[in-house]
C-alpha cells in the first residue's frame, strides 16, 4: 500500500445522471443507469389508429383482438396502411407487444412490409418495429433478429426519416440482447455506422452515435466491440464531432463524447486515441467553451461538458500521457463558476480532472498557486462529500511536491479550514484529511505547532479510538508533540511508530508512479452540494487568446479583472 507523500490519478468509469435533453422524442437518461432507450413518435402518427383521438398509453388487448390486428396487415387490401397505424398504436402496450411477437408470422409480416416498394408501408412497418424494439422485455427484442440484417441495410437509404427510424431501433434493440448484439457484429453493424457518421445530417450522426453508446456499454465491449471501434475510422471521426459540437451538431457531440468515454475508461491502451490527439483536441474544446462561456450557460451545455471532462480526466491516468496546456486550470475554473449552481455534479467531474493533472506534474500545482487558483479551491471544501475529499487529494498532490509548496498552502487560513473537516462523520474525507496534515508538518514542521495552537491536539485525540483513523492520529499527535527545531527527530519518530498513511481510495493496481486505477460506479446526484456559494475570486480569470507555441510548451495565461 502506498504510503504518504503517494500521489494519486484517478480513473473513472459510469455515466453520472444529466439533466434530461429539451427534444420530447428521446427519454432521459436514467439516474444511476448506463443505458436507456429512445423512442422517435410523432404524436400525430402514433395516434392515427385511436378512436376518438385519445391518447397517453392504450389498454392491453386480447389475444383475439391482436390477431385482429394482424390479419387486417395481412391483407393486401387498400386499408392496409390504416391497419398498420393502428397496430403502431397497440404496440405501445408492453403486454400486447408480448402478445404479437407469439403470434405465428407476425414479425415475418412486418419484415415483408418493411422490406416492400412502397414507401408509405416500409415507413410504418419501421414505426411497429420501433416500437417493438422499446419493450424492456428481452424476449420481445430477440423476436425481432430476423429483421437486423434489414435495418442495416437501409441504413445507406436515401429517406431521412427511415435512416433515423432503423438506427434508434439498432440501439434499442443491443440494450436488451445480447443475442442480438451478436448477430448485428458478423452482419457488419460497426463498418455501417462508420459509413454513416460520415452523414451531413445531423439526425443521422446523433442517431449513430446513440447506437454506438448503446453497443459500448454491453458486458462484452471491452473484448469484442471496442477493438473493431478502433481498427475502423471511427475514432478520428468522433473526435471530430465532439471537437466541433460548439458550433454545430450539438445533439450528435454529446453522443460521441459519451461514447469515446466509454472507450478510454473500458480499454487500458488508449494510445490510438492519444496518437490522434485527442488530449489536444479535448483541451482545446475546454479552453473554446471556457473563453466563450456566457453568464448563464445555455441549456444542455453541462451535458457535452461532463463526458469531456471524463474523457480528459481517463487519458491523463495514462502512464505515456503528456500533460495539457497549463491554461486548462483556468477553464476549469471558469467552468467551475458557470455551472456551480445548477449544475453542481460538474465541481466533482472538474475536480476530478483537477486531481489528475496534479497527481504527477509539479508545474501543474505550481501554476495553481502563482495564477491565485488556490483560494477559489478552498472555499469547495464543504461543496460535498465527495467533493470535500476530492479538494483534500489536490491538496496533497500540492504538497507532496516539498517544502515550497507547502510553505505556500500555509500563506491562506488552510490550517483553520481543515480543523471543521476533523470532525466530519465521513471517515474517508477525515482519512485524507489526516493525510494533508502529515504532508503539511513533515515539510513545515512550524505548522504543527501553529496546528496545536489552533485547537488541533483536542481533534486528533478524539480519533484515537476510531479503528481506522486511530494509527495516523496517534502518528500525528506525536509530530505535534515534538519541540520546535526537532523535525528530524519527528519524522525519526514517525517512521518508526506508524504504518505509512494509506491513500483515501482502495488501491486495485498500484504502479511505480503510484497511479491509481479505479472505476466508480455510481455518482452523487445533482442535488448535492447545491448550496455551494460562488467562488468570488473565479470570475476574475480570463483566458489569453490562443497563441502559435512549440508542442508541449506552456501556454501564456492572462488575469483580467472582474
């Protein structure tokens, strides 16, 4: 187990829940679930077989009436479009679902109108489909694999409105299956998508990238989807997408900045994706959004920031990774300022992405502290559990880097804003934060004892019977304990009392660079730490304009005034 001074890159996995999109025809993305379907309904066409123009969901019907159903679609009689309206309209019903699909010829049926000439009954043979494919039953979906081979073929259609209609019924479709999925690999699902990300239409890309979230997240990704993802012309494409999503195809660049997560967090060898740049050209995007970013940010802004943030976040926990541009500390900041209060799940994303840049790079906390980031950092200190403990390791990584940067913390009241923390019932945020003071007093020796003359000794002691708590307290108070000018005889005493501080995480796989490699698999709401206050010294940053630099140099950082 690391012991103190270990700094620490974080990975992380899942998806956080977001707010749910504005458009009407996509559900929103479940809290604390990876996958969820959509389902595209007009409601003018769902409602076309109703009587009397009722709507919401219909009643269950009979097994004679689904039969009714099926043999009016059956026959070639002038109606038949009516009939199929009106078994859209059935089909909303989970339990008549269940019906037809037991029904003998009935997806042989809706496979022959959805393969016909005519267009008006391909069109509504895919809207049955469709809504066969929303069923959370899996048996429902499996009854449809005789049709995949079909919906992949009119991917490369010539109506929009098809094209969309069979993507969003591919991504049902995998979330339930894994017969499914299976199928669709050997029948080229993955070069289809690649052709078909290369659309002008923007439904079309956001309806791909939908499909290929859906496949990404299955059981089985990280060994049979995601290498065809990378050994096709894919990644470079998405890259592209998620990099323009700031000035067109908004929709579409969330998708496939889920869906390049999803990749970098399930795949330990992302070095494709760093080959292409994508550290760059994510960093890029932060610095853009940051520069631009209004007062108010504009609705479903957070959702393309959160993935990004993830996705930045993973790749630096690569052990080849360069670090970014230094002008990204300031983006976040001014991310941090602008989505603070109502969209509070982003501080734990940007904290996340904070943590990992520091966790190796001294110039990275150096320019924490020359551009005066530190006191807006400080006052998140209570903004919520997680992101208590996510503050505390920043400021480890700051001061495990020596004598001068602790002296540096030291210049601002940290010593009586981590006393409160002390006594916190999170025992991981008191853990960690028992770690910053060993950090602080094994650099600074003087700050022990301005530590105990802030009431310090009394919060240590309290900890001495907590089981896991109790060895670093006790290896605390004896640092306390030591006279001025014996620092030597204090970490003497301290090595030879105590076992090394573990680090606030649980260690999977620690390297020699002390990284640490951990997927979370689920995340505080957003309601949490909405009481956070504004940081006031945040809006006082600006970002210089981007300037021509050697690769890898530092970028010029401006402070402008408020």
């Amino acid at each position: 187990m690391p012991g103190a001074g270990c700094t620490l890159r974080l990975r992380r996995g899942g998806r956080i829940a977001l707010s749910p999109p504005r458009d009407p025809l996509r559900r929103a993305r479940r809290q604390e679930q990876l996958v969820s379907k959509r389902l595209l309904r007009e409601d003018s066409a769902a409602q076309e077989g109703t009587q009397d123009g009722a709507d919401g969901v219909p009643d269950p019907l009979s097994e004679e009436e689904v039969l009714e159903l099926l043999r009016g679609v059956q026959r070639g009689s002038e109606d038949r479009k009516r009939w199929l309206g009106r078994l859209r309209w059935a089909l909303q019903n989970e339990d008549t679902q269940q019906k037809f699909v037991r029904l003998d010829g009935s997806i042989r049926t809706l496979t022959g109108l959805f393969t016909s000439s005519l267009a008006e009954l391909q069109l509504e043979a895919a809207r049955c489909l469709h809504e066969l494919s929303h069923s959370s039953v899996p048996a429902v979906a499996e009854a449809c694999l005789p049709v995949t081979s079909y919906l992949l073929t009119y991917l490369s259609g010539h109506s929009l409105e098809l094209t969309e209609l069979c993507l969003y019924t591919l991504g049902n479709l995998v979330v339930e299956s894994e017969a499914v999925r299976k199928q669709l690999l050997p029948q080229g699902i993955i070069p289809v998508l690649a052709s078909c990300i290369q659309s002008p239409h923007e439904a079309v890309l956001e309806g791909v990238g939908y499909v290929l979230s859906q496949l990404l997240q299955a059981k089985e990704a990280p060994t049979e989807i995601i290498p065809l993802v990378l050994d096709s012309a894919l990644p470079q494409h998405m890259l592209q997408l998620v990099c323009s999503g700031l000035k067109a195809a908004m929709g579409a660049a969330v998708e496939f900045a889920w869906c390049l997560h999803y990749i970098i967090c399930r795949h330990q060898d992302n070095e494709l994706l760093l080959a292409l740049g994508a550290v760059p050209a994510l960093t890029s995007l932060l610095l853009d959004l940051a520069a631009q970013i209004p007062q108010e940010a504009p609705e479903g802004l957070e959702l393309l920031v959160c993935p990004v943030l993830r996705c930045l976040s993973n790749l630096l926990a690569q052990t080849d990774c360069q670090s970014p541009d230094r002008r990204l500390l300031i983006a976040l900041f001014l991310i941090l300022q602008c989505f603070l209060q109502q969209h509070p799940f982003l501080v734990h994303e940007c904290l996340w992405l904070l943590n990992n840049l520091t966790a190796d790079d001294p110039s990275c906390c150096s320019a924490l502290l020359s551009l005066d980031l530190l006191p807006a950092l400080l006052q998140l200190l209570t903004c919520s559990q997680m992101g208590t403990v996510l503050v505390l390791t920043v400021l480890c990584n700051m001061a495990e880097k020596g004598q001068s940067q602790c002296q540096r913390l030291l210049q601002q009241p940290l010593l009586a804003q981590l006393l409160p923390l002390l006594t916190l019932p999170d025992p991981e945020a008191v853990g960690q934060c028992l770690e910053l003071l060993h950090l602080l007093f094994l650099h600074c020796p003087e700050a022990a004892a301005d530590f105990t003359r802030q009431g310090g000794h009394q919060a240590l002691e309290q900890h001495q019977s907590t089981p896991e708590l109790q060895e670093r307290a006790q290896a605390l108070l004896v640092m306390v304990r030591q006279p001025p000018g014996a620092p030597s005889a204090c970490q003497a005493t301290l090595a030879a009392s105590s076992l090394p501080l573990p680090p606030p995480f649980p260690p999977l796989n620690c390297q020699a660079r002390n990284k640490l490699f951990t997927p979370v698999p689920s995340f505080p709401r957003a309601a949490q730490g909405s009481d956070v206050p504004s940081a006031g010294c945040m809006g006082g940053w600006s970002l210089s304009p981007p300037s021509s630099h050697q690769p890898g140099a530092p970028q010029s950082v401006e402070q402008g005034q408020s």
